[in-house]
C-alpha cells in the first residue's frame, strides 16, 4: 500500500468494525460483503489480487467514482426503485489484517487468491430484508432471492449465433474446473417474457444455482451453490404454507416471474430522492456503417454440440424490473468486436485502458455524466453501461403481508395462489459499479478461451 491520503477528503467517514456485531455475508470476485444485523446494514470492502498496484488515492478515486455513478447514471437508467445508495468508509489500519484472520475459515477456497488490503469500503442498507419502517411491524421471516441473470439481451450480430454468452461460456467453467455440472439455466427464457420459458428458467437455477441463485433467510444463506434440491425443499417447506399437492418449486417460481415483471413505482422508493440531471432515453438506433467498418463477432462462433439458445423474445412489461434490465442491456447495439476495434483505434482510449491506474480504468465515468444523455454516448460508453448490467444482481426480498397498514401498502405485492397468501416484495439491483476500460480487452480474451474450450470439447471423446 503506498501513497498516504485523508479518506474524508473523499467524504469518507470513520467506522470501527470492531464496535459492531458483523457477519460474513458473502462474495464475489471483487469485493467482500459483511452484514451488521443489529442496523441492517452491509459493508462491501474491496480485496485484491497478490499483482494488484494498491495506490491508495486512486482506490479512493475510484471508490467515490463507482458512488456516483450508481447514484446518478444507474439510477436513472434502472429506475430509482430498484437501485439504492450507498456512501464510503475507512476502517482502522489494524482492522485489515484482523478481518482475514477471522474470515479465513468462513471463505470459500475458490475466493482466496484475493484478499482485503485496502482500509476502506462502502456502507449500505442490507437488501436482504424489506426496509425495517415497513418490516418490523409482520416480526416474520424475510427471505430473499438473489438472481445474477447474466446477459439476456444481444446486439443483432451476436443474436445470429447459435449459442448465448452464458451457455458458451460454461463449456469454459466446465474445462476450468469453476462448475462441476454444466448450467441447465438459459438467461434467454428469462428474459424471453414468456411465462412458461421464465418459469422454467428459474427451476433450471433451482437445480444449478451455480453464482446466479441463492437464498437467504434472515440474512443467513440457506441455498446456493453446493446446495442440493432436497435443501430447498426443506427451505421451501419452512416458509411457505404447505397446501395438499401443491409443487413448491412451481409456486416459488410463480411468485419470482411475478415480482419480476411486475410494474414497480417510483413512490415505492422510500429512502431515496431521485436525481433527474441524467436521464435514459432508450437503446440508440443501430448504424450499420459501424458494423462494416469495425465488424462484429465471427458467426461460427463457438464450435459448440450443444442444442441452439432459443433468441426469441416477446416484449416485458413496461416498468418492471426485467424491462429495466433488458433496456439497459439493449444500449449496446454493436457487440465487443466492433466495440474493441473501435477501441483500439483511438489512442486516447488504448492508453486509459492499458493504465494500471484504477481510477483512470473508469474514468469514463465523468464524461458519460457531463453528456447527461444517453443518445450522445459513444459505442463504448454504452458497452460498458451495458456490460454492468449484465452482470449485475438482484436482490428479491419477500415477507408475508400480515395487515394492510399505511407503510406496507408503499410496497407492491404477490399472491401465492394456492395458498392466498401474499408477500410484499422489494427488488434491489446490486454489484452496478462500473466496469474498466480494460474489460473490453477482458471479455475479446474471454471470448477466446470459450472459443478453445469449445474447440476442445468438440475433439474430446465422447
Ligand atoms: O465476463 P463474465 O460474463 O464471465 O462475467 C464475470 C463473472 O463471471 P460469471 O458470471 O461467473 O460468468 C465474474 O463472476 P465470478 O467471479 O465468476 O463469480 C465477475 O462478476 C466478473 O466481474 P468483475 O471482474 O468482478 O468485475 C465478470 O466479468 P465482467 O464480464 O463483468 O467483466
Ligand atoms: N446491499 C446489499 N444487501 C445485501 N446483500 C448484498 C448487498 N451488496 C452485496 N450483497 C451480497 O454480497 C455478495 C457480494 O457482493 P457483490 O456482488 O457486490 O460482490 P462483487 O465481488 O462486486 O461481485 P462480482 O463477482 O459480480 O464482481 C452479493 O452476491 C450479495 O449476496
């Protein structure tokens, strides 16, 4: 670590971790998540790799950076509803090396080639219950699903192939040794808007969560990756009222394809303003100029046996979070080889990319903000608003509605048809930092090695 600096200078404030009752809640490649359940908070500190340059002030530059541009352009893209802020905070130099010991024996082995390093991090509400004004009045179980739903929208090249990113690339996780068993889920029957094929998506997690599914109950993980059906059964049957014959895995799938596509208002957003200096104005219109001078992903591409991704769709309903999502996803129109050409020719851009500098890596960010509007984005800027969603996750937090007080009526809700009973239900989107510049670089070599690993597959015998 090197290059001292004064976290408030950020608008950082101090937080003693130590104080407070935390919990390991979980995490991904980038970032830990702790839990404080005595304030239904979480903090998310970032960790890093052994080769990571850990310059203090361009961590804090791009921590304050993601801050805003969750607060401003995620929000206006996704909807104010669904995406909440959250703000910075530095931890006591001590506290660093204290937290991996004692999250050592919590972690996965698969995560541990990344530590905490950094003493700083962001604070949040904890969108695995429903906001407590609202919640503490039922004093039953909050469970939440979360979904990563992968990419389910493709520009016109890439939607000409036989396969999705997600099938292909798990013939990449099956060679790598990152899943055991290849995903029965298709992100395109979830964004398909077709009841049946939505349905179907969700029991194909049910059966390979794999990092796209897990469930929480109270904040605790009770289903997930490693988890077998039976275990969400028995989670299924401690929740839901039980109803002679009826199918669980039908009625939570029936009440998720609800949530999802149920139009959410703005006034459900109880603790937040909405910004309105930056607004979306919808996917920008294809120029086909660019594709035949940048190009665009080979239509051979992956060599793969496996059965054709179905890319039909029909169109979601207006303000749901699902049309959000597609609509976010559909802002890039021309796919990573025209976007990494397009990259490649602009020296400007191949610099900030090759940068070790964190900050810089994401510096787009400030000039997407001065625009202010979505149709004066370049193909890269909209890539790359495009590529967080894809990769984000919902968090769908259920608690059955037990009155029709004031505070639950500003939240919407769901039946569970054979038992009438209805839940109300809160969908936070989480993990919308925005990605490098250098990700466009990541995803051509990613495409490569799904490319081998299908090549391979091909080869093998059966
Ligand atoms: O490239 P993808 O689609 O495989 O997505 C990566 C994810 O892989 P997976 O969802 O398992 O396929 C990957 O998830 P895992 O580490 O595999 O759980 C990360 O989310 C990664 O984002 P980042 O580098 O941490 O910002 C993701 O990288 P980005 O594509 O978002 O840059
Ligand atoms: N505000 C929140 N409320 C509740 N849980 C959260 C919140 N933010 C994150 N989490 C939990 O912590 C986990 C890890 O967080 P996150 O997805 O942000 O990590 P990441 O490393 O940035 O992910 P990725 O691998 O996609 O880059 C999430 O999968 C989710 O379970």
């Amino acid at each position: 670590m090197s290059g001292s600096v004064c976290p408030e200078h950020f608008g950082a404030v101090t937080f003693e971790l130590r104080k407070h009752n935390w919990k390991y809640r979980g995490e991904g490649n980038a970032n830990i998540a702790l839990s404080l359940p005595d304030e239904r908070q979480l903090i998310r500190l970032p960790k890093f790799g052994s080769n990571d340059t850990l310059e203090e002030v361009e961590i804090w530059r791009r921590l304050s950076t993601n801050i805003l541009f969750i607060s401003v352009v995620m929000k206006q893209i996704l909807g104010p509803m669904f995406v909440s802020p959250s703000s910075l905070i530095y931890l006591p130099h001590n506290e660093i090396e204290y937290l991996n010991q004692e999250l050592d024996v919590v972690r996965p082995d698969s995560r541990k080639h990344k530590k905490l390093a950094f003493c700083g991090g962001e604070i949040c509400d904890d969108h695995a219950f429903i906001p407590k004004v609202i919640s503490e009045k039922f004093g039953n179980q909050s469970v939440c699903i979360e979904l990563k739903l992968k990419q389910g929208i493709f520009p016109p090249a890439e939607s000409q192939l036989k396969n999705c990113a997600f099938c292909c690339k798990q013939e990449l996780k099956l060679r790598d040794g990152s899943c055991s068993e290849r995903s029965k889920y298709c992100p395109l029957d979830m964004f398909s808007g077709h009841q049946e094929r939505m349905i179907y998506a969700l029991k194909s997690l049910f059966l390979t969560p794999q990092n796209n599914l897990r469930i929480f109950c109270d904040g605790n993980l009770v289903f997930g990756d490693g988890y077998s059906i039976e275990d969400l059964q028995l989670v299924l049957t401690q929740w839901m009222h039980c109803t002679a014959g009826s199918d669980l895995f039908e009625r939570l799938s029936c009440l998720l394809v609800q949530a999802l596509t149920k139009k959410v208002n703005n006034n459900c957003d109880i603790t937040t303003n909405s910004p309105t200096s930056w607004f979306h104005d919808g996917a920008p219109r294809l120029d086909s100029r660019i594709t035949e001078q940048y190009g665009s992903i080979n239509e051979d591409f992956p060599l793969s046996n496996k059965k054709p991704c179905d890319f039909e769709r029909e169109t979601l309903p207006e303000g749901c979070i699902l049309h959000h999502l597609a609509q976010a996803q559909s802002l890039d129109q021309y796919g990573v080889v025209a976007v990494y050409n397009m990259l490649m020719s602009d020296q400007h851009s191949v610099i900030a990319s090759e940068t070790k500098s964190a900050s810089s890596n994401t510096d787009y960010v400030h000039g997407i903000m001065k625009k202010r509007c979505s149709s004066q984005l370049s193909p890269i800027e909209l890539y790359l608003i495009s590529a967080t969603v894809r990769d984000c996750s919902l968090l769908i937090c259920f608690q059955e509605l037990k009155d029709q007080s004031f505070e639950s009526l500003r939240l919407p809700t769901v039946e569970d048809e054979p038992s009438k009973t209805k839940y109300i239900f809160k969908i936070t989107a989480v993990d919308l930092d925005p990605k490098p510049l250098s990700c466009i670089k990541s995803h051509m070599k990613r495409n490569a090695m799904i490319q081998d690993a299908c090549i391979k597959a091909a080869l093998a015998p059966s």
